[in-house]
C-alpha cells in the first residue's frame, strides 16, 4: 500500500475573544489540515497544530517541512509508520507537530484498511470520553460566567488556566468555585507561571476548593523544581511542557518529579510517540492525560481514539474545536455536556470537504 500523494492547507480560525494563558496568548488559531493517498484507494486524513510559544515551530515551518516529507515519503509503504518515523526523524529533529499530521494521517489509513474505528484498531478499551472545557485567563469576575456557562450547558469537568500573581489567581479560583458549587470537578492549568515556592503555597489554597490537580505549575525545563513541588503540594501535580517526549518522561518518572503526565500529539509526533510516553508513565504508576493544541475535529479526533483505546488514560482535555468547527469538517464523534462518544465508522470517522 504505497503513498501516492500527500496534500495539505492551512485554515485560519478568528477567535471571537483572544485567548490567554501564563505564557502567552492567541487571537485566532492556525492550523494545518492534511491527506495522505496511497494506491490502494485509501487515503487517511492529519493536523498539524504548533504554537510557537509552546512547540518551537509555526504554520510556516510546519509548511516547510512537509514539503520534504512529501518527497521523501511518496512511494513509501503507508503501513510502515515506524519505518516512516525514522525518514522524518533523520530529515528532522522535533518538528513534532508536522510529524503528528502525517503520523494521524497514517493511523487513518491502518484503521480503515482493518475496517476498525481507530480506538479499536489502537486497543479498544471504549468508545466514549470524559472530557474537559477549558476557561482561559480574564478577569476573575468573566472566568466565573464563563465557567457557569460550562455547567448549565451540563459540563462537569473544567479546566480553569492561572499561572499570574497568587492574589489574582486565588480570586479567580474562589469566584470560579462560588460560582458552579462543588459539584463541578476543577482543574487548573499553570502554564509554567509561578516560581516552586509559589506552587507549593499555591497548592494549599488550590486545596482549600477542591482542585483535582495542578499542571505545569513552574517552567518546563525545571524539573528538579517540579519535584520539590510534587513532594510539597497538597494536590497532585502534571507535567505539560515539560514532556514533549518519551524521553522527557523518562527523565520525569525518574526523579518522581509528577503524578501524571499530559500527552499533546503535536508535542509527541503524533499517535506513535504518545504511545511510548503512555507505556513509560504506566511502567513507573503514573497515569496520562491527552490535551490539545488548538485543533480541529481531525486532531482532536485522532486524541479522543487515543484516550479511548487505553486504560492509564484517565483524562482528556481536547476541546479546541469548539472555536474550530467547520462546516468542512465532519464526523468523529459527537458529544453531551463532558461526555464524547467516538463514532464506529473505520479510521477517525472523519471526513474533510476540499481535498
């Protein structure tokens, strides 16, 4: 089953509101959507999402690179995705969210040419999804009716994004917890924005209302510091930028520095290394998160098989398409409030309009 062609395009997403993390904050979202057609009549469907701030790499680069993939993966044989992963690691280093769109691209077309969705092509373990939405940084008065919209809409689960001054934050969690009671599971998101100390202290208000867990709470190359917080806090702690790969969690689980590890297919070159991250997490008794970059169905999709199709996946944070839906864009799952259900259609269910 050799690949024929590998086409692709850039969409662009104007945010109706910009979004803003610790580190950073977004306008609009870019993204990259791709095919890979092979002579056997099947053709599987990727994305690319980088964040400069967060991958290292942008639209254009993402463009760049694939335009040497394409030369030196056409005639390939599209079932070979270790195969295919040594051409673009020897062409590339990191580079991951290029990467991830051809590596999804070819899980497509593995799931379809085994008539199987691609949780069950992946292991199968189920079909739905306990997934969060996410409340970017403002005011804490705005984050609060925003998450109070999440709730009445029948959402359980929140992510709520700090990472500021501890006083501005502990406002935003206190007017967020008043605002949707406690039955509402809420986690925060630090985006590397408060010092050890911080974090540590921060754990304890972040106690005080029930928060599930801290993420990323100091900066991603710091992981002795994430330990010290780990052995600290009062919460569990989850590494985001701070693993962009399986050695990344190796380094992680050997200093016992998390509890849990947050795995983005445009961090891990897609399916293939999320793979690798998840088996080392499970080997040391860490489980796994899978979140996003700011993808459409086609990338989310691709994580919400991935979650469904193993067991130390314990949670999702894959909610970027609903600034991303596209008439252009369909199937893949469907959802009700926190809870997403995969589709039983063969690959990632999905299909693209304009290729």
């Amino acid at each position: 089953m050799k690949i024929t062609n590998i086409v692709w395009r850039k969409e662009s997403f104007p945010l109706e509101k910009p979004f803003k993390i610790a580190i950073g904050e977004l306008t609009s979202m870019d993204t990259i959507l791709l095919k890979i057609e092979t002579d056997a009549g099947l053709y599987g469907y990727g994305e690319a999402t980088p964040i400069p701030f967060v991958t290292g790499d942008n639209i254009e680069s993402c463009m760049a690179v694939l335009d040497v993939f394409k030369k030196i993966l056409i005639g390939e044989d599209a079932s070979c995705i270790g195969r295919i992963h040594d051409l673009m690691s020897t062409a590339f280093v990191g580079n991951g969210a290029a990467k991830a769109a051809i590596d999804i691209a070819l899980h497509d077309i593995a799931a379809k040419k085994a008539g199987l969705p691609l949780y069950k092509y992946l292991g199968g373990y189920g079909n739905t999804v306990e997934n969060d939405l996410t409340v970017g940084m403002d005011t804490a008065e705005n984050m609060a009716k925003k998450a109070l919209g999440f709730k009445n809409a029948g959402v359980t689960l929140i992510k709520v994004k700090l990472g500021e001054s501890m006083a501005v934050d502990t406002e935003r969690i206190k007017q967020i917890r008043d605002a949707v009671g406690d039955e509402i599971t809420i986690r925060i998101d630090a985006n590397q924005g408060w010092s050890v100390s911080e974090a540590i202290e921060m754990s304890y208000i972040l106690k005080e209302y029930n928060v599930e867990f801290m993420e990323q709470p100091c900066k991603r190359w710091d992981f002795e510091g994430l330990a010290m917080i780990r052995k600290g806090a009062k919460i569990p702690v989850v590494a985001d930028e701070s693993c962009q790969g399986p050695i990344d969690a190796l380094k992680l689980v050997k200093l016992q520095a998390v509890d849990a590890i947050n795995i983005k297919l445009m961090k891990s070159d897609g399916i293939y290394g999320a793979e690798k991250i998840n088996a080392i997490a499970e080997a040391n008794g860490i489980y796994c998160m899978v979140g996003c970059m700011g993808e459409t169905r086609v990338g989310i999709a691709a994580g919400l098989h991935f979650v469904a199709a193993n067991k130390n996946v314990l949670t999702a944070d894959l909610d970027s398409f609903h600034d991303m839906e596209s008439p252009a864009i369909r199937g893949g799952f469907t959802f009700e409030g926190s809870c997403y259900t995969l589709s039983d259609e063969p690959g990632l269910g999905i299909e693209v309009d304009g290729f």
